[in-house]
C-alpha cells in the first residue's frame, strides 16, 4: 500500500475554513495618515457608527466592510509603567489579564462620572474647562454635519 502525496496541495486545499483564512493572511495593511482634523473626523464619524475607523475608510471608499467581533481599543505600556500600574491597583504587575480589568474599570467609571461641581475650581480650570466644553461641542457640531454628508452619500451610492 503506497500513499499518495500531491505536490502543490497545502492545508487550506483540504479546508474551506483555512483556504478563507489563508486568503486573510496575504491582505496588505496600508498605514494611512490624515491631517488632525480629518483624523479626529474620521474617528468620530467611526465612533458615532459603532465602527472601527478602517471599517469606514473601507465604506468611504467603497469597500466591503465587516462588522467589528469586538469593541477593544489596545493600549502599549513599557515595564517601569506596569509596574506603576501594578503598584497604583494593589497588584502583580505580571498579572496583565487583572491590570487590564482595573484599567477598564477605571475609564468606564471616569467616562460615565458626571462633571465636577464647577464651584469647587479655581478660576484657570473654569477656565479650561470651559474652552475644552467649546471644543467639545463644535467637534460634535463638525460631527453631525459630516455624519448627514456620508449618510447621503451612502444612500446616493446605493441609489446608483
């Protein structure tokens, strides 16, 4: 009894799941980069779709795009900041999966904590604070308009 081997055949030719993913792993990445504004438009208008910002560069251009598995945003850290980490939660530094649970703990908490009582400032923080709520709110005024744009261009694209 001889086995027979064929040459040229590889994995992904015995299994439709590992063709599709051998498929995935020749795509090219691009690194794009944008002007300020239009980065912090373009992750805005992600944002406010529940995107990740490559998923509406791809629907910008016409692309297929699928929708995110996961929302997760990664964040790099060097050691001597681990170890900050570490000491500011009361844990092993090594413990990355915990550090990790504390860090989005802490955001969660901070994102959905309601404003300080603006008496309790000082005048320059008023300050800022009041310019950085400006900013805030021309950004979301930006955001609303280019939003209503790539919705009718999507629909004019759809239209056609």
């Amino acid at each position: 009894m001889t086995k027979e081997t064929s040459k040229g055949k590889g994995l992904a030719d015995k299994n439709p799941k590992w063709e599709r993913e051998s498929a995935q792993i020749r795509k090219v990445q691009i690194s794009l980069d944008f002007p300020d504004a239009a980065d912090i438009l373009l992750r805005t208008l992600a944002a406010r779709e529940h995107k990740a910002p490559s998923s509406m560069i791809r629907e910008i251009v016409g692309m297929p795009s699928s929708p995110p598995k996961r929302a997760r945003i990664g964040v790099s850290f060097n050691e001597q900041e681990l170890l900050e980490l570490g000491e500011r939660y009361g844990i092993d530094p090594s413990d990355k999966a915990e550090i990790r649970r504390k860090l989005t703990d802490e955001v969660t908490r901070v994102l959905s904590s309601t404003e300080p009582e603006v008496e309790q400032e000082n005048a320059d923080s008023k300050s800022a604070k009041q310019k950085q709520a400006v900013s805030i709110k021309e950004l979301q005024t930006v955001s609303d308009s280019i939003h209503e744009r790539f919705q009718q261009a999507l629909a004019s694209r759809e239209n056609d």
